[in-house]
C-alpha cells in the first residue's frame, strides 16, 4: 500500500499507511522517525520544521530494493538496506538470471576432509523491525563442498555443502517465483583409500578439488557443475620363483566427484563418503 497520489490526502491516509497514536498530529510523522522509514519514496517529507499532507503524496511505509548481478561469496540481507528504510516493511527482490551463491569450500592439500561451502544468503530479521520479504526470480545457493584429500593408505570425507538462506531472531516470508531456486550446495567427493590415492571432486557451485599424495585429477566444481572425481588406473606385476612365473593384475582406482547442487557428493573407491548436500533453507520461514 501506498498513500494516495493524487486528489485530498486525510489524517485517516497516513495514519492507516504508517500508524500512530491519538490524538493525531503530522509531528508524528517525520521522516526517519519512529513510523515513517528515511525512504526514497519518502523523500519530500521533512524530517523538522514545517511538515504538510502535500509532502505525504505516493509516500509508502515499504522499502522495494533488487539484487541485479550476481553474488558468490554470500550476503547478509540487511546489507541492502539502510537502518531508517529498515524501519518500513522491506522487500528484497533477486532478479532473474542473478546468482547468490556462498562461497565454496577452499581446495584441500595434504590429506584430510573436505572444506564445507558457504551460506548463500544470512537473514537477521532482528534488524528489521518493520518486517522483511524475501522473492527469488533467480537462484540462491549455497556454496559446493571442497572435495576431500587423499593421503597413502588414507581416505577422507567430502566437505558439506553450505545453505542457502539461514534465519535468525524471527521468521522471514519468502516467495520463490517460477524459473528461481533456493537450494542447498553440493557436497564435496570423498578420496579413494588406494596405494595410489586420489582427492575428491568440489561440489557446486565453487566447491575446491581435493588432491592426492600420488596423482592429482579431480576437479573444482563451478556455477553450472560440479567437479569430476579422477580417474587413474595401473599395472603391477608380481615374479614367483627365479623369474620363472610373473603375476600381473590391473589396478582401477577413481575418487568421488562432488555433488550438484542440492545433491550429496561420491565416495571414492575403497574410501570415505562425499560430503553432505546443504539444505536450501534453515531457520523460521513462512512460504508464500
């Protein structure tokens, strides 16, 4: 709603947009003041001195603001407001074809478990007193797990994937439209457990590759997929005796490839899992 743009503006108008105690006078209504959000919509309204209903035309206690390129190392909602248009109901729109992604889980060297991804969006709702709607006509998501690090004889696990939008302090609305996606980030691939070990591919979006202490192949995973698990395979041959019988076998040794997004990394051969997918949200939230 919005206060009328034309024709006579009524005490009822504003205080049915903006509240207020009675009896009512325009003093309760400056602009950046308890009722009446520091706005661009709000912007003819005086903030001292002399105040009119002619300043109160198209003004609205709603903030509309849109993300319109893309993010990939997560955001905290609040950043796209200021505190005075935090005071007003707030709406945050991602456009079409934008990306908010979290970060992925860095590479992993040396041997161990993969690095988990980040949150793509953090929602305080703590700082909006005035309330906060959230509609997706792009993506949010967290970001991939870093694949694991293999080490000799040693396998690890994928990282997890981060989340996508997290809550705290209150309960957020959240519309996702056709064509968007909020979903959690893909789970990094586990390192094989061989002689010849490998490390696991990153998970999507962003997710880092493990490597391995013989061979290295796996990769990163990026914004449209996640990384491949590597492949290597070998021959070793056994001689019995004085070289009189010689025994030779074909080794096939493959790590995990990270998981897509909303997906669950590989384990790798004889080796540990792939790390968990994240979820696309956590906290209260009431879906429109």
């Amino acid at each position: 709603m919005a206060v009328r743009c034309e024709g006579p503006i009524a005490f009822t108008d504003i205080a049915t947009e903006y509240k207020g105690n009675k009896p009512l006078h325009l003093s309760q209504y400056y602009r950046g003041k308890s009722l009446v959000p520091d706005a661009p919509s709000n912007a003819k309204i005086a903030t001292t001195g002399a105040i009119a209903f002619s300043q109160f035309y198209c003004s609205a206690n709603q903030v509309i603001k849109h993300i319109s390129s893309s993010v990939v190392n997560g955001t905290s909602a609040d950043a796209w407001f200021t505190p005075g248009e935090r005071q007003a109901s707030c709406i945050l729109i991602v456009n079409a074809g934008v990306y908010v992604t979290g970060h992925g889980g860095a590479d992993r060297h040396g041997g161990g478990n993969g690095n988990p991804g980040g949150t793509g969006m953090m929602v305080n709702m703590g700082y909006f007193p005035g309330g906060l709607t959230i509609e997706v006509f792009g993506h949010v998501w967290g970001g991939g797990g870093g694949g694991a690090s293999g080490r000799f004889r040693h396998s690890y696990s994928g990282g997890n994937g981060g989340t996508g939008i997290v809550l705290s302090n209150g309960t957020l609305k959240l519309k996702v439209h056709a064509g968007g996606s909020v979903i959690g980030g893909g789970g990094g691939g586990g390192s094989s457990r061989e002689d010849k070990n490998d490390g696991g591919g990153g998970g999507q979006p962003y997710g880092g590759r493990g490597t391995g202490e013989y061979y290295s192949g796996a990769g990163r995973g990026s914004l449209h997929g996640p990384g491949h698990g590597s492949n290597y395979q070998w021959r070793s041959c056994r001689t019995h005796g004085r070289g009189e019988e010689r025994t030779c076998h074909n080794h096939h040794n493959y790590s995990g490839a990270g998981g897509a997004v909303g997906h669950h990394g590989a384990g790798g051969n004889h080796g540990s899992s792939g790390g968990r997918a994240g979820a696309a949200t956590a906290g209260s939230i009431q879906w429109l």
